[in-house]
C-alpha cells in the first residue's frame, strides 16, 4: 500500500485520503502583498458519518466527543493558515485532524477505587484518640 494513499492517526487506524476534501481560500495574517493573491488557509473536511475507515463503535464515540466541530451534513471541520504556504498549511490541518481524532478516540482507563489498609485505619485511629486525650487534658475541671 502506498503510504501517502492514507492518513495515520495511529497504529490502528488510518485514514484513507480520498476520504478527505481540501479547500483552499485566501487567508489573513503574515505573508504582506503575497497573502492578497494566494489561496493559502487550508480547510479540511472528512465525512464522518460515511467514512469506511472506522468501524461503528469508533464513529458513535467520534460523532459525541466531536459534537461541536460536526456540521449539519456531519463533516469534520479542521481549518490551517498559520503558514505562507498552501502544502504547509495542508500538512497542518492534517495533522490537527488526526490529534484531533486520536484524543476523541481515546477511552480513558476506569478507576478503581482503593481502600485504606489495616494498618492505615489503626494510625488513623491511634491520632485521633491522641488528639482527644491531648484536648481532654487541656480543659480545666469546675470546682
């Protein structure tokens, strides 16, 4: 396979390229007259909701933690014009869209909650009987 037919976003996933649309528009910020007459910001699109690239319970994940940044027609939108040039522009978008996929991928660990162990509880025990005989002994008796 072509390495460049597809866009990694980790080990187990690939994205395949034809998968993604590219528009390219004028954008603002550096660049001086060169940003007046070249289409240089980059926006990104992947249709989530048809990608063959994910299997169902990865884009039930992606479509809830990607929620806000889903269009009505269910593309991801990821936009780049932080540099001059259109190729680095698009290298950018891709590379925010896979971080961008990877995080909302990820399934965090479950917590298993600890308890306190015997000897814990006995200390625990132990200080607080300290602290009260120490209160105790402070207060002065009625005559």
């Amino acid at each position: 396979m072509d390495e460049s037919a597809f866009l990694n976003v980790t080990p187990e996933l690939a994205i395949p390229r034809t998968e993604l649309q590219y528009r390219a528009s004028r954008s603002g910020g550096p660049g001086g007259q060169h940003v007046n007459t070249s289409s240089t910001r980059i926006e990104l699109l992947w249709d989530l909701d048809n990608s063959r690239a994910i299997t169902d319970e990865q884009r039930e994940r992606l479509r809830h933690r990607l929620a806000p940044r889903l269009d009505s027609a269910g593309m991801v939108r990821v936009v780049a014009s932080d540099r001059r040039s259109q190729n680095q522009n698009r290298k950018e978008a891709e590379d925010r869209l896979a971080a961008l996929i990877k995080h909302a991928l990820h399934v965090p660990k479950k917590r298993r909650p600890t308890k306190p162990t015997k000897a814990a509880k006995e200390r625990r025990i132990s200080e607080k009987k300290k602290l009260s005989e120490k209160k105790k002994n402070r207060r002065v008796e009625p005559e």
